[in-house]
C-alpha cells in the first residue's frame, strides 16, 4: 500500500483521513459494545473528537468547486456538524434513543456514504489502496459498504425480535 498519495495530499486531507479513519474503526466497538459503561463514554468522546475533526477539515477541502471553492459533498459538512452536534446534546438530555440514531446515522451515511466516495477512482484513497484496479477498487468498496448495511439491518431485526 504505497502511502504517497497521502502524504502528498497536504494536512488537511491527511487531518481528515485520520479523524474519518480513527471514526470508522471505533463506530462498530461503540455501537455494538455495553451502553453506558465508562469504556463506552470514553470511546464516545474519542469517536466525537473523530469526527470533529474529519466534520470540520472536510469544510476545507475543495478539489471538486462547482460552485466557488464547494461541490454537493459539502452538504455532507453541515448535515455531519448537525447530526454530531444533535447527538450530543440527546446524549446530554438523556434521550438515548434519539442520541443513538443521531450517532448511527452519522456513521452509515456520513462515513459510509461519504466514505464510499473517497474510494472513486482519482480521489487519495483510491490511489493509495487500489493504485493498479482503481475502478474494482470503488466498486469492491462499495460492495462491502453494501453488505454492512445489510447486515447491520438483519442484525438489528433478530434482536429487536429477541426483545
């Protein structure tokens, strides 16, 4: 896995690869692990601090200017800062229902769909991990993005019948 394309790609793609990937790899230990434990709010806090930063460096970067410096995937800025910012305060307000499909939602759509997208041939990721296939790449990506959420749905349905 050649890590040029990264480390070429200057500090606030490198800041937002980082916080998105450290997101990404804690999301499944926080949402399937014990609720309301101190290990869970401290990887919380670790997740949010994630995101943060992916949220806000993903405001900075601008390869793709359709209009000004922004393209559509800035819409996933704000919705991101909404999404983080409401689940925080469910969190806070002891509406955990609501915190959990706030936190839940942002995983699956923001860093799955946007994450995704990372993948499309040309874009960092892709050239760092699929730099010979990069169109089997987006699509294997894709793919497994797919079979999680799938999975995720049929998981989530045998225990709510287990309940």
């Amino acid at each position: 896995m050649p890590l040029t394309p990264l480390l070429e790609a200057g500090p606030v793609i490198q800041t937002h690869a980082i916080g998105a990937t450290v997101a990404v790899v804690l999301g499944p230990i926080i949402f399937y692990g014990r609720k309301g434990t101190k290990l869970h709010r401290r990887l919380g806090k670790l997740w949010v601090l994630a995101m943060a930063f992916a949220i806000i460096s993903s405001a900075f970067i601008w390869q793709i200017r359709l209009v000004g410096p922004f393209s559509p995937i800035h819409i996933l800025t704000v919705l991101g800062a909404w999404g983080l910012i409401s689940g925080i305060n469910h969190a806070r307000k002891g509406r955990i229902a609501a915190h959990q499909a706030s936190m839940k939602g942002l995983y699956f759509w923001a860093l799955g769909v946007a994450g995704v997208f990372t993948f499309y041939p040309g874009r960092v990721m892709n050239r760092m991990l699929f730099p010979a296939q990069p169109m089997a790449g987006f699509y294997l990506v894709l793919g497994l993005y797919l079979a999680v959420l799938v999975a995720s749905k049929i998981w989530r349905s045998q225990n709510l019948a287990k309940a």
